[in-house]
C-alpha cells in the first residue's frame, strides 16, 4: 500500500488547459503508460519463503503486506498471519508493512521460514497520509499535512465530528462560542481568516466526496482525519483549497476478521459557572435600601436561570457495527443512535442512521468495486436554548405560574404569569414548537480497474442529499399573539429545503519504479453540480389548535385582511465546478521527493470574462537522516526537510453574483384599464450593480516544514513556517453614487496576509514494562494582517463589524484597517468615573470628557479579539490494563470584550436584573453603558479540556469476546484564566474579522461527564 | 495488440467524459428576474417606473432612520430622539444631530446619501429602458409611453430639489453608469436642472384624479414647483416670490386637478392623516401605504413607545421609543388649539377606552406612564431643561398625527403617508405675498393662514386666536408654519429660510458658529470614492 503514489500527466505549467489539450495529452500520457509497461519486467521465482507475522500480543496480523524489495514482487498475510512467497534470490529482502506498525525488513539468507513480529508504530513514520486522490506514506510527503488517528480522538460525547481533534492539530481552530448547545454548530478555521466575504472554513472531504456532509460522519466509524494544511498540499482541491482541506477516512472491514463491535456511553452537563445576578434575597435587600421601589416585589421568590436549566438531561449514544471481509471482499456495517440532551429544556437532538461499505475484487485484484452509503436522520428541537438572555429582565420577586385574576399586575392569563414587555419563557414552551427534521444521505461508488500493472483508471460517483423540513407553531395561547398581530389566533409555519451535490470524478494513475527512480502519476477530471430548493409557507387565523400545522389552509388570514397576510415562498439556485487535475509524485533513493500538481477550474458563480481559473503547486523533501553523512550521529533519527508552494482559490460565495438581476421594491397602486380600485403589484428595479469581471479569491502560499525524530523516535515532531497570501479578495465596495444605480458593487480587491509557525511534538517519555507516558503537544502562533482593501478604484478605509447591541445601540466594537491586524477593539479610553458617577473618557487632545462628547476622533485601537498563541497538551497515561488521558488546551495574548459585565454591571438597569457586581464592583457607575477599553480583558487561558479514564478487561483467548473497555470521561473540565475572574468561560468566538467579543448569550457552559462502554466480539 | 487496445479504451474514456460532461458554466436563475426577460406589456414598463416611488419611502417618510426625513426633523427644533436611560445613546448620532456638530463621517448620512442616491439611479435607469421600448411590440401608445418619461423626469427632478436641500452642490446625472466620476455642480446649477426639468414636463401629466393615487399628477408637479419657489432664495441665490405664487396659486385653484372632486383643505383636523385619507380633498401627494395590499405602514418603530403602549391605542404594533416632541415645540401650542388635543400623545396613559393605567418598564416599571413636557431625570430629582441625555421612558409629548386605528378597525393601518397638502400651498403662498410685501403681513397672506388656522379653534374662541396684519408678524409665521407642519418631515427647510437654523436657540440647542451648517457634509466615504466630488465649505 505504500507505493500507492499517483501520476501526473504533465508538468505545472500554466498554460491555458482546454479540454482539446486535456485529451491530447491523456495521448501523451498514455504512450507513456505502454512505454513504461513495455519495460517493465517481473521477477522469476526462484526460492519460496513462508512464515508467519503477529503482533506484538502475540495474535496474527491478518493483511500484512510482504514484498520483496527492489521488485514489485509482494502478497499479503492470510487470516492466520501465515504469508508465501517466492523470492528470486538468498540475498533478497523481504519487507513487511501493516498500517500503524513498524515496518520489518529481513534478508532471507537460505531461510525458507521467516516469522516476525511487527511492533506497534509509535512514530508512525510509514503511517499513511490522505493526500486528496490518492495517499502516500508519511515518509514520501511533501507538503504539511497533519493526521488524527482514531486512538489520538478526543473521547467523550461528541456533537460534532470536529470535536474529535479539537486542539489536537496545530493552526486549526475548532471554536464553539454557543457552549455545548447540541443545536449549534462548531466553527472551524485553518492557518487563520482567507476571506471577508466567502466562505473562511477548510473543505471537508469524506472519502473522497469534495464538500461532504458532516452530519454523515459518527464518531465511530471514523478512522481518521488528514488535514492538508498548506497551498501546496490543498491546491489538487483548487478552488475550494483556500481555507484547507479536512480529508475525513471511514473505517473499513478489515480482511479475515469478522466481528461486532457495540459502543455506548451516557453523559450528562453539568453547570460550570452560572452568572451572578441578583437573587430574590438580594433584590429585597435593595428595596429595603430604598433603591428601588416597594412596589417592586411581588412576594415570590424565583432563580429563572436555574429554571430554564434542565438538571435532569442525559445524553446517550449507541453504535452497533458488524465489520469482516474475505479473500476478495470486505464489508461495514454501522448502526447508531444518538441523543444529545442539552442543559437547557426543549434543547435536544435526536440521531440516527447508518453507514454501510463494501468493497469486493476480482481478477487478481485488478478490478476493484466499493461503495459506499450513508444516512443520518435527526430530529431536533429547537424551541428551547435562546432563553437564558431573560435573566437580565425578569424580576425574581415573581412568579412563573400565575392564577387568572390574581392580583398580579398581569392577570395571569392561561396560567403563566406575563410580565410587561417580556416574555415568560414557560409560557412559550407551553404554547409553542420550533422542530426540524432532516434526512441526509450520502451514496457513492468507484471502479478501479488496473489495465497493467501499476496503471489503473478508475471513476468515481457521488450523490449527496440534504433535507430537513421545519415546523413551528404558537398556539392561541401563546402570550405573544394575545394582543399581537394574530389576534389571539393560531400561527403556523412550514418549510422545506433539500441541497443536493452530484459529483463525478474519472481519474488514471500509475506507477512505476526505475532503478531508483519512482514515479506516481495522477490525471482526472472532476464534475460537481449542486443545487438549492427551498420553500415555505406561513399562515395565521387558526381559530383551534386541533391541526397545528398540519391544515395550514385552516388559518383565516387567506380571507380575514384584519391578520397578516398568509406567507408563501420558494427558491431555487445552482451552480456548477468543473475541474482537469493532475499530479505527479517522483521519488529519487526513496530520499528525494517533489510533488507537482496542477488543477485548471471553472465555477458557473463567477463572471463571464473569469470563468476559469489555474491553481498549480509543487512541493520537495529531502530525507536529510537518510544521507551516508547522517549515519553517524545518534542524535537525529529522522529528519526531513519540505519545502511546499501552491496556489489556491476560493468559490465559496452567494451564486449569480456577476449577473444583472432585478428586484423587487414592494407593492404600489396601479389603477389598470380605468379600474376604480387600485391593484398593488410588485415593483421591479435594478437588484445590484453588475460584475462581470468577478472572479476568484486566490491564495499564495508558502510553507518551510521539517519533521524530526530525536533518540531512536521516542520524540518525534513536525516544524511549519507558512506566509499565505490571499489576493483578490472579494467585498462589497461603496461605488460612487451618482452614476451608479446601487451604493455597491462586489468586486476583487483586497489582500490579507497570514503567517505564522507550527509545532506538533510527540514523546514516548517513560516506557517501561507496565507504564507508558506518552505526551503529544500542538503549538502555534499566527498572525493575519489585513494588507490591503482599496485600489485606485475601488475605496474601503476599514471594515468595523462585532455589533455590541441594544440597549443604547453602542454600535461595532471591532475595526479591521487597512495594514492593521484583523480583530482591533477600536472604541474609547476609560479615563475614570465623575464624582457622580458618569463616565468619562480621554480625547484625541489629551483632554477628558463625559460621554456626550466624544466623538469618532477619540476613539482609537484599545485591544485585539485574536488569539495569537494555541496550545495543546496530551497526556496519555498507560499502567496495565488503565490508561488515563489529560488534555489541555489553551489560547494566549488576546483581548476580551465582556459585553455582559458592560450592560448589566450596572445599577441603572435597575429594576431590571442586574450582576450582583453593579452594586459591588461597578458600583460607582451611575450612568448608561458605554462601550470602551473598560469592558476589555486580557482572555488568556489554559483548560483542562478532556480527563478520560479507561479500562481494558483481560479476557480469555478462547471466550466470545475480544475486548471489552470500560470508561468514564469529563469535558470542559476546569479552565485557569483571569478573564472575569474565571466567572464566565473565555473561550469565545476566535474565527472570522470579528474576534474576541464575550457576547450575552447565556446558555450555559458546562461540564461534561460520560460513562461509556465498547464491546468486541 | 493489447496496447493498442488499451490505447482505444482510453480514447473513448476521455472522449466520453468530454462529450457527457463539457465544460459548460452558464448560469441558470430561478427566483431572479433576470432584466432581458422583462418590459413585455404595459403593467410590466408601470412596474418599472414606479420601482422609485416605493423606494423613497425608505428615504423620506418617518419610516426610515437613515433618511431626509431624520436629519429633517432631528436637527430642528420641534423633535430629538434623546439618550432616555440605557436606551438610544446609538453612538451620540442624535445627540449630534441636535446640537449641530455631525461631521463628514456620519454612518446615518452616508446611508441617506445612499438611498437618494439610488432613487435616481431607479429613476435613470426607467427612463432608460422605457425609452427603449418598442410600444407596439408593448401594447402601448407613444403618449402613454411618453406620459410616463414625463412622470419619471418629474420625479427625478423632486429627488435632486430634495438632494440640493440636505447637500447644496452635487454632481447631476441623468445615465445610469454615466459619467463614472461625476462633476460636482453648484446648488445654482443643480436649481436650473429642477426648474428646467419640472418646467418642461409638468404640462405633460395627468391632472390629479383619484386613479393618480400615490403617482406624479400635475397637481405634484405644480406643488413641486411652488416649493422650489419658495426656497429659490436659498437654493439659487435668487428670490422668486411671484413664481411661487404662481404655482400655489395653479394647486390651490385646481388647475392641477384633485383627488377628490375639488382641491380645498380639510376640516377635519385628522382627515388629511387619518386611514381613510386617500380621499383627504386637501391631501395632493401622498404614499399610499395599505396593510391589506401587502404595503405596509411601519411609522411604529421610531414614534410608538414600547410594547406596553399597544394596549394604549389597542394596535397590534409597538416600537422603541424614539423620537420625542422637544419641551419648547410642544409649548408652542395654545390649550385650546385643537392640534394640541388631537395631535398629541400626552399626560396618563390608560389601557384603550378605559382608565386602567398603562405602566411604565423602565424608569417607571410597574408604575403608571405619564407623558412629561420634559426630557429630564425626574426621577433622579432633576430640575431645569434637562439635556439630549437625560431623557427617561415617559419623556416629552408624543406623536398622535397619523392614527391607524384600533387593531378592529376595517381600515386599520391603512394611512397613506402625505408628502404635499393644500395647506402647504397656502402657507407657501401667504409667506411669498407677505416677503414680496417687506416682511409684512398682506390682509390676502392673513386670509390664508387664518382659513388654515380656524380649523383649530372653537368659534369662541377664535376671535382672540385669528391673525391680524399686525399680528402675522415672520416669526408667528414661522411659530404657526411649525405647528401646522410638525411631524411632516420640513421643519430644518423652513428654520434656513427663515434664517433661523444655525442663529436659532432651542432647548438643549445652542447658536452654530457659522451658516455653513445649513448644508450637510458630503459623505467621506463618497468624496473618497469619486475624486470629482468637492466637499461643501466648512467641513
């Protein structure tokens, strides 16, 4: 499997590649092929060797690969690890390799029987690398690209796929600024912001299928995660390479072993920290201190944030996996169901699914077929989460449930308390549903066929499809539609949409060995169409709640104009990508390694005059431990050098953006052939200012990689130094208004520049007899500036965004500028508080003021929201049969905003809910809120992220089962930070121009604690 | 043999994937409209023209915030959207907005600036493509298609009257795209386009008939010309008093038609705003909102309270609690002016038609809501005038003009927003006879402004209340200017004509430096991105 290098069809140049030249030069290629195959030559068996290979347990390896070096002469290891093979002469050299195991090289010398036992691959040296239409050995890399094997993932509940390597690979961000809601989504960056206004996350490949679903992917059928990291590795994937490339692999059956595996846990959050807002207790003590009114309490006494928490949620999951393969065919099977119980009510998430792949030969292997299908069906309830906000407002001398004509200022209408302008959120749990369904489904397949040795074309189908179908309703109880718009009627809304992707991809590859020269070409053609369809419909007047919203002909409002009109909506849009590719791999003494690929792309979203695009790279590495003069130090046990260049664009942007489209503007009047009474019809103008010159974001990228492995690899590690440069970068630009009939045009303008330095380490620090200590640490630190918006044409001074919010409507708290490093604070410079309390700030001319004075030329950079150091520290403990894992994580020199400390640590708010702090530490504040670098904290932190403790129970060789692991797991566990005195969790928002902000989203952070179980038999 | 067989396979290989599936990337559009398929018949070419009638909602009625209609009233001296408690500081823009220091980087300019801006690129871009039109092949004759050039070059010609009010000296382009970095032009140049534009068209459309209902009829063309006029002073340097008489004069005797049967003012003190006001006889211009066609009227954001206050008017609708009516302006009405009375949220709130009290959720949570002439921290103890920040939930009267009625209403919601009404006519044309006069007052100016005026006042009263020629002095001409037309969006317009803008103090509101702030800044960001725009002087 090692040599399974690819071929390229021709150099990295940058002709134009029309589909005329493709042909010709799959001409060119092909005569290569038989030249190539005319000269190759297969070895005469001479001598049979046989033998036998296990593992370092002492069980047979079933699969191993056994070739005789230096000839493409090999087989593998049968179910019982027992191999034959004929070699041609006494000094030939049997290699034998297996996936995660150390490879063993034996010279036969007269031997007819050789046995050996391969050990467990700490360093992984000859792991195998995803690399995106193809794999290599580690060894034959040239590009920076990290892996995450299975037993490296992050264990516990995951909601997300990426959860599994959150912090484990260094420059890639996984944030989840909603907490731990099971109905958010993570969001993930690569090597830091590539784009303003398209799409910043990595492309997500699940075996082989270019923008898959994550949706489809279960924690355990995952096998690993290849990360390609820099433009040389990402530029195969084109226009889509820009942010990275995340290359997800499923597991397989494995050849001769036929088993079940059962996995489960359950788990449970946990609060961790709680906001300290004024309780019941404390809010009478403030009437008693006269600060607010008596009138104020209602004799009740309520912790709404502790009611909205759901103490009893549980989250479980179960996987069933029958898994096995024979000579010729192997199979996976995977059953599982998951339920995600988030700490809030009416907050969860119901999954389940399956994924199932087969993969049978014939002829010899030659001709392979696998497939491949995949479903995730889920069910979640959306209602619930959104609701902790109301802690600021809600008064904790009331009630939740009232009676109807009590003496309550609010009569207590159908049974819920109803406070002025708010909203009870048991009410709207009591009288509403927010619900989505969604089906997802990937199915995909591909032919190999190996014409000669070493040449294969293959072809490769997919069709991915996401649905999901949305319900909500609020009942004519609801307290909103009471007095509201729907007149005390029912509302109902139903929507509909599906995506789905179709992919083609024929590619040829072929491989050759010469002497010492080995070549890996690769060819293809890549086609994806994808397409959008939506609709939705929304209707009020239900005068029962018999139908919900399954009679949505039912609501009056189709004939009663006294309620708002009945909503009907739908939508279509798609687009196309078409892409030629090619790359060669040529390896020189299996010492000397370039890679050169190019990928020519045209996507239908860009203008006429820019369809296409060319997005070549080339990348070498030289094995400097390999080298004679290396031979006798002891120092280094490996040491590689890669050096990688690539270009790469990004399409992920709105479609139909070049095109010149009109919109609507809203009804008007139109009296038509002398009609009495008006008819009100849409009407239509320009709907933006065309581009037809739009065209691709493109990214230059240079990385400097060096892998090393000190003292016979117990610590091994890779260095990266990249500098991408994103040029073209597309926003809306303000156009000169007159002439221009629209304020802006999009179009390619702006650079942004990120540097920075990778460090991934491993060390095996104590391995002796029963206690192993391995440690794995991730570090990196980048830098992204924002090198330039404007041209001659086109002019942006800055971009501000991270809107602060309401009340007061104190505007953006981020600007990036032109030059400046993405994620500035930009606002006013706390100077001290008036002897009554009013803020004061300083100006630009050195002088201080109160609020009402400053203006835009007082204010300036007072802080950065970007992280510019990560960390991760893994500690893998093994004694016997426990293995106990610790994990760290942390992100360094960044600012924070605490938004919440800036609105409600302040005793103006009050009658509203106020932190206990407005009348403790911000207790001199007797003003509004104002946004400046008081709210502003350093945001450093270093989290015990994951603590898992597991067992391995010793079983019978003989018995049914195989393995049985026990283990118990808490996330989020603990956090060391100075951010608010560790009262509220630091890890915010880190992705996107607008970083760094702590916004009032009160979903609680929390503490995950799982006991889980897995079963081989 | 096998290698040439493999050499066959391949060819059909990549010969198939170059027939199946080609390199094609047009683009297909499902929900847009893509231009070339539009302007077939007449409804489609009316569609088009009145693209930039519903768009100036956004940029002159209340309904916008970043509009004419903001920077009209909030730099005047009758409404302040002032900071109340934690709410409305938004970046001191209104504060600014008050007391006259904005500067060329206001986000709230530029998005006006913007807004404007388009409506005359949707108006060229009309013109354009109806120019273009084949009216046979469209099913139209040459006059209508004409009628509707003339209508759109009068509308075009009220954008830029509105354009050279707010900016003074801007480019003016009549092509959409063209020229790419347009000239800046003088307000007197900018004047002679209107005029020339509105003179050479307005004989060309339609005299006003209920069928014109929201559209540019002669009636619209006359008053946009009595109110160039008016301001010709201003705007050109040159006085024009006799030609605004002229022009009101054509309105106010119906030469321009009526919308409903013969143009005379309205004695309902409600009637011109009120939701049947589509057949408002004084009413000559006006937006024809209708919640029923899907056209919605959402003054609520900017002069509704809170949530609290739907159960005041029983509307359905609530707002933020914005714009409040300045102590000194509401001061400026007798007691026993009916405006006062109707026009005018003030005092106790009560549930509708009872006397629950509505409460307050702010400063007066769980409190009974009372309307204050006063936009201070009463309940800190604060005495005196207050200031832009002291405001609290219940400050100032509140706007009660246009009323949608009771969420039972049949025609709830459905006010037409009005632009020009008689009484304007009669206002412009009593102001050009007194200053044609000296400054004083004509016995025909008092006729006008008291046939106005006496709608407001009980027949006992009205003697002491009528205006004499002594009495109709310029300033009371102002003063009653200002409690006729509050709330309709022209108060900073007349405050310049009557050179009371940057000299005027009012309430939190101090004497400006110099006049150079009676034109606004053109917006840095478009000075930075057409090198041929100049900034206005003083900026």
């Amino acid at each position: 499997m090692k040599k399974q290098k690819l071929l390229d069809a021709k150099s990295f140049n940058q002709k134009r590649f029309s589909k005329l030249s493709f042909v010709l030069r799959s001409l060119q290629l092909l005569l290569l092929v038989v030249l190539f195959s005319a000269f190759s030559t297969k070895a005469v068996a001479q001598t049979t060797v046989e033998g036998n290979v296990k593992d370092s347990e002492g069980l047979p390896l079933p699969g191993v690969t056994v070739r005789v070096e230096g000839t493409g002469v090999g087989t593998q290891t049968d179910f019982d690890g027992n191999y034959s093979i004929d070699v041609p002469g006494d000094d030939s050299v049997l290699v034998f390799t297996f996936v995660g195991m150390t490879t063993v090289k034996r010279t036969v010398n007269g031997n007819n029987t050789i046995n050996v036992t391969l050990e467990n691959d700490q360093q992984a040296l000859d792991e195998v690398v995803v690399v995106g239409y193809g794999t290599q050995s580690r060894k034959s890399v040239t590009t920076a690209v990290a892996k995450v094997s299975e037993e490296d993932f992050n264990q516990g509940v995951v909601t997300s796929p990426m959860d599994l390597i959150q912090g484990k690979i260094a420059g890639l961000s996984v944030t989840r600024a909603g907490g731990n809601n099971p109905n958010s989504s993570a969001s993930i960056q690569l090597r830091g912001l590539t784009s303003i206004t398209g799409n910043t996350e990595p492309l997500i490949v699940i075996d082989g299928i270019p923008g898959g679903n994550l949706d489809l992917i279960q924690q355990n059928d995952i096998e690993s995660f290849d990360v390609l990291k820099d433009g040389a590795a990402s530029a195969i994937y084109g226009t889509r390479g820009n942010n990275g490339v995340i290359l997800i692999t499923t597991k397989k059956g494995k050849k001769g072993i036929s088993q079940f595996e059962y996995a489960s846990y359950v788990s449970r959050d946990y609060v961790q920290n709680k906001p300290n807002f004024i309780s019941a207790d404390q809010y009478r003590d403030i009437i008693d201190q006269g600060i607010i009114g008596e009138s104020n309490d209602y004799g009740y006494t309520t912790d709404i944030y502790d009611e909205l928490v759901d103490d009893t949620n549980l989250s479980q999951y179960q996987n069933f996996v029958a898994s096995g393969g024979g000579e010729n065919s192997n199979y996976r099977a995977s059953l599982y169901y998951q339920k995600l119980d988030g700490i809030a009510l009416e907050n969860d998430r119901e999954e389940y699914g399956f994924r199932i792949n087969f993969n049978q030969s014939a002829f010899d292997d030659k001709f392979n077929f696998q497939s491949s299908v995949a479903t995730n069906f889920n069910n979640a309830n959306l209602q619930g989460g959104g609701q902790f906000g109301i802690i600021t407002d809600w008064n904790p001398t009331t009630p939740i449930y009232a009676e109807p004509g009590g003496d309550l200022n609010n009569q207590g209408q159908f049974g819920y308390y109803q406070p002025t302008n708010l909203y009870n959120p048991f009410s709207e749990y009591a009288n509403r549903f927010n619900l989505r369904k969604q089906y997802t489904f990937s199915g995909d397949a591909k032919v190999t066929y190996e014409i000669v040795e070493g040449l294969k074309i293959a072809a490769f189908g997919s069709y991915q499809r996401n649905e999901w179908n949305d319900r909500y309703y609020e009942s004519t109880e609801d307290w909103a539609n009471i007095n509201g718009d729907y007149r005390g009627t029912g509302y109902a809304r139903k929507g509909n949409h599906v995506d789905y992707t179709k992919t083609f991809e024929p590619t040829i590859t072929f491989e050759q060995e010469i002497g010492k020269h080995t070549f890996d070409l690769l060819g293809g053609y890549s086609y994806q169409y994808s397409t959008t369809e939506e609709y939705s419909m929304s209707n009020s007047g239900f005068n029962t709640d018999s139908f919900l919203d399954w009679n949505m002909g039912w609501g009056n409002a189709i004939i009663d104009t006294n309620l708002p009109r009945p909503g009907l909506s739908s939508f279509k849009e798609d687009n196309t990508l078409i892409a030629f590719f090619s790359r060669i791999n040529y390896s020189y003494l299996d010492r000397y390694f370039l890679t050169a690929s190019i990928r020519r792309e045209g996507s239908s979203k860009f203008g006429a005059n820019n369809k296409w695009g060319n997005f070549p790279a080339i990348s070498g590495a030289w094995v400097i431990s390999d080298e004679t003069f290396m031979d006798e130090q002891n120092t280094f046990s490996n040491l590689k050098l890669r050096v990688g260049y690539g270009i790469t664009g990004n399409q992920g942007i709105p479609n139909y953006q070049s095109l010149v489209t009109l919109g609507t503007g809203g009804k008007y009047p139109i009296f038509l052939d002398n009609a009495t009474d008006p008819t009100y019809y849409q009407t239509l103008g320009a709907a933006k200012n065309p581009n037809p010159d739009l065209r691709w974001e493109r990214k230059k990228e240079l990385n400097f990689g060096l892998d090393f492995g000190f003292l016979s690899n117990r610590i091994t590690g890779a260095l990266d130094v990249y500098r991408r440069t994103t040029e073209d970068l597309l926003y809306n630009y303000t156009v000169p208004q007159p002439p221009y009939v629209r304020s802006n045009i999009y179009t390619n303008v702006g650079t942004i520049r990120n540097s920075g330095v990778e460090l991934a380490l491993s060390a095996a620090v104590i391995n002796k007899g029963d206690f192993k200590w391995n440690v794995d640490a991730a570090g990196n630190y980048q830098k992204n500036t924002l090198v330039k918006l404007s041209n001659e044409q086109f002019i942006v001074a800055q971009i501000d965004g991270g809107n602060i919010g309401n009340p007061g409507n104190l505007g953006n708290a981020i600007r990036n500028t032109e030059g400046g490093t993405i994620g500035n604070f930009y606002g006013k410079r706390f100077a001290g508080f008036t002897r009554d309390g009013q803020w004061l700030f300083h100006k630009a001319d050195g002088s201080v003021g109160t609020s009402d004075q400053m203006t835009e030329e007082d204010k300036t950079i007072i802080g950065n929201g970007m992280p510019k150091y990560y960390a991760s520290l893994t500690n893998t403990f093994r004694y016997k049969n426990f293995d106990l894992t610790v994990f760290f994580r942390g992100k360094f020199d960044f600012d924070i905003l605490n938004t919440v400390d800036l609105f409600y640590g302040n005793q103006e708010l009050l009658p509203a809910n106020v932190l206990t702090s407005a009348l403790g530490q911000y207790s001199q504040i007797k003003e509004a809120p104002q946004y400046s670098d008081y709210y502003l904290e350093n945001g450093d932190f270093i989290k015990l992220d994951n603590l898992t403790l597991g067992y391995n129970f010793d079983l019978p060789q003989e018995g049914n089962f195989k393995r049985l692991r026990l283990y118990a797991s808490a996330r989020n566990l603990a956090t060391i930070t100075g951010y608010n005195d560790g009262n509220r969790d630091p890890e915010v928002q880190d992705t996107g121009l607008f970083p760094g902000i702590d916004y009032r989203d009160f979903y609680p952070r929390t503490t995950t604690v799982s006991v889980g179980l897995n079963v081989n038999f | 043999m096998k290698k040439i067989i493999y050499n066959k396979f391949f060819i059909c290989f990549f010969a198939l994937i170059g027939i199946v599936s080609c390199t094609d990337l047009d683009e297909t559009t499902y929900t847009e409209l893509s231009k070339s398929n539009f302007y077939n018949n007449k409804l489609e070419i009316i569609q088009a023209t009145l693209r930039p009638f519903t768009h100036m909602q956004a940029w002159l009625a209340f309904t916008g915030q970043n509009g004419y209609y903001y920077h009209n009233e909030l730099s005047a001296d009758q409404v302040a959207w002032p900071q109340k408690g934690r709410h409305a500081y938004d970046n001191g823009d209104h504060i600014r907005q008050h007391y006259h220091t904005w500067t060329t980087e206001e986000s709230r300019l530029l998005n006006t600036w913007s807004l404007m801006w388009t409506g005359v690129g949707y108006v060229n871009a009309a013109i354009e493509d109806i120019q273009q039109v084949d009216p046979e092949a469209a099913g139209i004759t040459q006059e209508e298609l004409e009628s509707f050039v003339a209508e759109s070059k009068v509308l075009r010609a009220y954008h830029y009257m509105k354009i050279m009010d707010l900016w003074g000296n801007v480019p003016i382009v009549t092509q959409v795209g063209m020229p790419e970095n347009p000239e800046t032009q003088s307000r007197e140049a900018v004047f002679a386009f209107v005029e020339q534009e509105l003179l050479e068209n307005v004989e060309k459309l339609q005299p006003l008939s209920p069928q014109l209902l929201g559209r540019i009829s002669r009636a619209v063309g006359y008053a946009m010309l009595s109110e160039l006029y008016l301001n010709a002073e201003v705007w050109s340097g040159e006085a024009r008093w006799a030609d605004c008489i002229t022009y009101s004069d054509k309105v106010i005797n119906g030469d321009g038609g009526a919308l409903a049967g013969s143009m005379m003012l309205d004695q309902d003190p409600l009637g011109p705003y009120n939701n049947t006001n589509e057949n408002s006889p004084e009413n000559i211009f006006q937006f024809p909102f209708s919640r029923q066609n899907d056209f919605g009227y959402s003054w609520a954001s900017f002069y509704m309270g809170f949530s609290n206050m739907r159960d005041a008017l029983d509307v359905t609708y609530s707002g933020n609690n914005a714009f409040v009516v300045i102590p000194s302006a509401f001061d400026a009405y007798q007691e026993n002016d009916i405006r006062k009375q109707e026009w005018f949220l003030f005092g106790p709130q009560y549930k509708y038609g009872t006397t629950e009290p509505i409460l307050g959720t702010e400063e007066y949570r769980d409190k009974p809501l009372v309307y204050v002439n006063n936009i201070r921290r009463n309940t800190e103890g604060q005495t005196g005038e207050g200031s832009m920040t002291d405001g609290e939930e219940n400050s100032g009267a509140r706007f009660h003009k246009y009323r949608s009625g009771t969420k039972d209403d049949e025609n709830y919601l459905e006010n037409d927003y009005v632009i020009y009404r008689l009484t304007e006519m009669y206002f412009n044309k009593a102001e050009a006879l007194i200053r044609q006069n000296g400054g004083a007052a004509t016995s025909e100016a008092v006729a006008l402004i008291n046939e106005s005026k006496s709608r407001y006042f009980s027949e006992e009263d009205w003697p002491s209340e009528m205006y004499t020629t002594s009495s109709l002095t310029m300033d009371e001409l102002l003063a009653e200017r200002g409690r006729e037309f509050i709330f309709e969006g022209k108060r900073r317009t007349d405050l310049i004509r009557f050179g009371k803008f940057t000299t005027g103090a009012w309430w939190d509101k101090t004497p400006d430096g110099d006049d150079h702030l009676t034109i606004y800044p053109i917006p840095y960001r478009q000075v930075q991105t057409n090198p041929n725009l100049e900034q206005n002087p003083g900026y």
